[in-house]
C-alpha cells in the first residue's frame, strides 16, 4: 500500500486490522480448464477504524470489529459462485467490508500463486475510503 493512501485525513486515529494470506479454494477465472474446477486464492484485508470507536474500555469483543467478520465475507461471497475475475472478488469483499459501520477504509487483495511456474502470484488490489 502506499504511503499517499495511509495519509488520507480519515484515516488519521485509526487502528489496522488485518487478514494475511487467507488460503481459500474458489472456483474463479475467465478460461473454460478454469472453470472447472478450484483454485487455491490467497486473500489479504486491511481494515482501517476509528480509534474513538473500537478501542476496547471493558475488554469486550463486541467493543471492536471481529476478525471473523472478514473471514466470513470472504466465504460469503465464495458460496455465491464461480467468479470470472479477481477484480470482481476484491471489489465485492471491499464494499461489503465498508458495509460494516465501525471501518473507514479497507484494502483487499487476491492472489493466484499457481498460475504461472516461475512467479510467486498474479493479482489484484483495491483500496477504498468511505465517504464522510
């Protein structure tokens, strides 16, 4: 991520939450060989809120955002189907990442670490702010 996008004003106060490397097996890609069957996609979230808003005063879960709440979006958009694009996966796990009312802003990105033999991944990212 860049630094201009970590310097945005509503992102100043926040907490990062984050996934790292999600392994999940998704039926995705656009190619007939593609389509059927799964492929290993790693899935990365970075969710930026307020401070103000989930720091925790009696150490209590529902004080904060859950890192289940990531986790179950993500096989919430899988159980939906085959997806053509890993553009279409980040930006649909984004929204409703921002659906959620304590996040500012996220960043979502997907890899396929199989597709090619002499690259580590090929992949997406986005990064969303809220609107104030």
């Amino acid at each position: 991520m860049t630094f201009a996008a970590l310097s945005h004003p509503s992102l100043q106060n926040c907490r990062r939450m984050f996934l790292r490397n999600y392994e999940v097996q998704i039926n995705i890609g656009v190619h007939e060989f593609e389509k059927k069957g799964e492929q290993r996609v790693l899935v990365n979230i970075d969710l930026f809120v307020s401070l103000a808003e989930t720091t925790p005063q009696a150490d209590k879960l529902e004080e904060v955002v859950d890192y289940d709440f990531m986790r179950n979006t993500v096989a919430e958009r899988m159980a939906r189907g085959h997806i053509h694009l890993q553009e279409t996966l980040c930006d649909d796990v984004a929204r409703a990442m921002l659906q959620h009312p304590k996040v500012r802003a996220v960043r979502v990105s997907t890899e396929k670490p199989d597709v090619y033999p002499d690259c580590d991944a090929v992949g997406v990212e986005v990064f969303h702010v809220k609107p104030a």
